[in-house]
C-alpha cells in the first residue's frame, strides 16, 4: 500500500482481519498501533489526540508482552512526540536504536526532538545520520524538513532553503 491516507486506512482493515482470527497476534496489535501513530502525528483527521491516545494505549499493551520490540517503542514515541510527552518519546527512540541500530528513522525523530527541545546542532547530526543511512528512504522529504528547520533554527539560510527544495 502507498503511504497515505488510503493506505492507511487499508492497512488497518488487514490488521483488524488478522486480530480477528487470532486475538493475540502482536504483529497486527502493533500494525493499528502504528495507523494510530501516524494518524495522530500526520494529522490525517479530526481527531489526532485520539488517535495519540490509542496508540499508546496498544503499544504500551505490545510492549508488555515484548519488550524488545523496536517498532512498538517507535511508533510509541511517534505517539509521544509532542512537547508535554518528549522526553519520554526520545527514550522510547533512544529504546528502538539500541534493539535496531539501523532504524534511520527512530535516528531522524531522535534529531527532531532534540532540535525541537533547543539542542539543533546535537540533532541536525541525528537527522543526517538518518540521510546517510537511508538515502532512498521515502520518508526523505520529511527528514529534509526537519534539516531546514535546523539549518534555519542556525542561521544558515541557505542551506534551509536548500534542504526545503530538496524536501
């Protein structure tokens, strides 16, 4: 499925199928833990605060039964990113690299996070690590983003506006 909306929203529907005929399934649990993530974090709806909650509602319940599980403490902290709840979220991605050092974008979170919380140069290293990692990723345009927002954050202009055109 794309990484939209309607991929989304048919993701969930094979999750849900998957719990139904197995209650305990923890990788279709962690798959609409995650459709909440990103509805909560992209905003894709009305209501991205309960999107949020549930999220961290299952992941919580995922990370009990599996504690090493990288993706739940990702989507987790995806849920948590907000500034209430940050510096929560950045151990939950600090949790997911140490199980998968090779999670480009738990890398890329962490370096938002810390440029969101005044530590820009500390994370603009995150997010360009996250870049050399996977430079193919299709969630490049988003850490693109967070780059300018650091570059700008820095002071250097133009290589904000160089890091928004290329996002």
């Amino acid at each position: 499925s794309q990484v939209n909306l309607e991929g989304y929203k048919a993701a969930l529907v094979l999750f849900d199928k998957a719990l139904e005929r197995d209650r305990k399934n923890l990788s279709a649990q962690l798959g609409i833990g995650a459709y909440h993530a990103r509805m909560g974090a992209q905003v894709l709806d009305t209501d991205p605060q309960g999107h949020r909650s549930k999220a961290e509602e299952i992941l919580r319940q995922v990370l009990v039964r599996d504690p090493e599980a990288s993706q739940a403490h990702f989507y987790l902290a995806l849920a948590l990113n907000r500034l209430p709840t940050l510096p929560e979220a950045l151990e939950h991605l600090k949790r997911a690299i140490r199980i998968d050092p090779s999670d480009a974008s738990a890398h890329a979170q962490i370096g938002n996070g810390l440029i969101r919380s005044g530590k820009v140069s500390e994370g603009l290293e995150h997010v360009r690590y996250a870049m050399r990692l996977s430079p193919r990723d299709p969630i490049m345009p988003v850490w693109l983003e967070f780059a300018g927002n650091a570059e700008l954050e820095l002071g250097d202009y133009r290589e904000a506006i160089t890091m928004f055109e290329r996002s």
